[in-house]
C-alpha cells in the first residue's frame, strides 16, 4: 500500500511566519494530491488539489507544489485562523485514497 | 449551497454491523464527475479514507477494509449509505461524508473531497 509521511508531524511557529509543510509518498503518485486544514472538533476543509491548484475562496498566502513523491504546502504569512492541522491525501485512482498522518501548527 | 449530513447509531456493540447514511443536497450524484466517499478519523488521531462512489456507480475501498464495506447509492434519496460488518472497538471514531468532484486541470482529470459534512461520532462498546 502506498503511505504518505508528513513532516513534521508538530509545527511551532509565530503569526506572520512563513512556514513550510512536506509530504513524502512512498511512490510516485505524478500530481494526484490534496491538502486539507482541520480545525478542532470541525470537518476537514479543502485547501488545495492537484498539487498546486488553490481551492476556491482559499487565500493566496496558501500555495502547494510538488510532483512524483515530494509535496510541500507553503503558508506565506500565518495569520491567527491557520493554527491547525493539515492533511496531505493521495488521489491517483489506481491506488487507495491514503491520508498522511497530519502536521499539527501550534502558536510558539 | 451545498450541504452533506452524516446519520446513524451512536452505539454499536462489538460483532454488530453499522450502517451509516449520508444526505446530500446541492448537488446529484446523476451528475457526471461527481461522487460520495466516507473517511473516519480515531479520537486524537489522523484521517482514515474508507470507501467511494461515484455517479456512474464505480466503487471503491481501502483495501485493509474492503471485506467490512459496503458503499451504495439512492441518486431518487440523495443519499449514499455505508455498512460496515463486524465492528470492533478501535473502529470508534467520527465517521465523515464528503463529496468527491472531479475537475480538470490543464488536461489532466483530479479527484479532491470538496465539501464534507459534519461527521458523526460512533462507539463501539459492548
């Protein structure tokens, strides 16, 4: 099965910040990959697709890039309402649809 | 607007069969380059994808769960429903619906979970 390793998995850091979230999958999976922020006790929400493609109404301090097995989600200038966790996704149709184990971004 | 709600149990004993229902409105699951999947996420722990499907009724399922799952539709219902057999207590999670759409980015087809619902907590104790 194919597995996708975030790092780092704890993430301190300060409001305007800019900081960088990696995504490592265990085979090339071209450009088939998503990012999901998750607040507490809320449902994931969408940030970007297919790598690097912003989700609608997502801000542009939110960029991705990345192809093959290396992924990063780049927040430019934290602002307060991004203290949370992110999730890397998978979605190559010919393989399962696997989540990293998340990054979790803490205020310093 | 496009809204999804998770329903079912709260409870479930250990060997017992879950069923979870998932209504959507916003959208059609008739529609072509749509879908609905289901992903759980553990107390404390990460995001599990559990199974998919989508308009034209392909399915799919995580292939450590595939012998537990059942993903079907009713597109007259709005509603996606996942049974899953013989649950334990690590399978004590909140269980989440969300839509699947499939867009086109410079020629290439991506798949990405869009809009999620709510979730729904299930435990599982005897």
């Amino acid at each position: 099965d194919i597995q996708l390793t975030q790092s780092p998995s704890f993430l301190s850091a300060s409001v305007g910040d800019r900081v960088t979230i990696t995504c490592r999958a265990s085979q090339g999976i071209s450009s088939y990959l998503a990012w999901y922020q998750q607040k507490p006790g809320k449902a994931p929400k969408l940030l970007i697709y297919a790598a690097s493609t912003l989700q609608s109404g997502v801000p542009s301090r939110f960029s991705g890039s990345g192809s093959g097995t290396e992924f990063t989600l780049t927040i430019s200038s934290l602002q307060p309402e991004d203290f949370a966790t992110y999730y890397c996704q998978q979605l190559n149709s010919y393989l399962p649809y696997t989540f990293g184990q998340g990054t979790k971004l803490e205020i310093k | 607007q496009i809204t999804l709600k998770e329903s079912g149990p709260t409870l479930v004993k250990p060997t017992q069969t879950l069923t979870l229902t998932c209504t959507f409105s916003g959208f059609s699951l008739s529609t072509s380059g749509v879908g609905v999947g289901w992903i759980r996420q553990p107390p404390g722990k990460a995001l599990e994808w559990l199974a998919l499907i989508y308009w034209n009724d392909d399915k799919r399922y995580s292939p450590s769960l595939k012998s537990r799952l059942t993903i079907t539709k009713d597109t007259s219902k709005n509603q996606v429903v996942l049974t899953m057999t013989n649950m334990d207590p690590v399978d004590t999670a909140t269980y989440y619906c969300a839509r699947i759409r499939i867009t086109m980015v410079q020629g290439v087809y991506f798949d990405a979970f869009d809009i999620w619902g709510q979730g729904t907590m299930v435990t599982v104790s005897s």
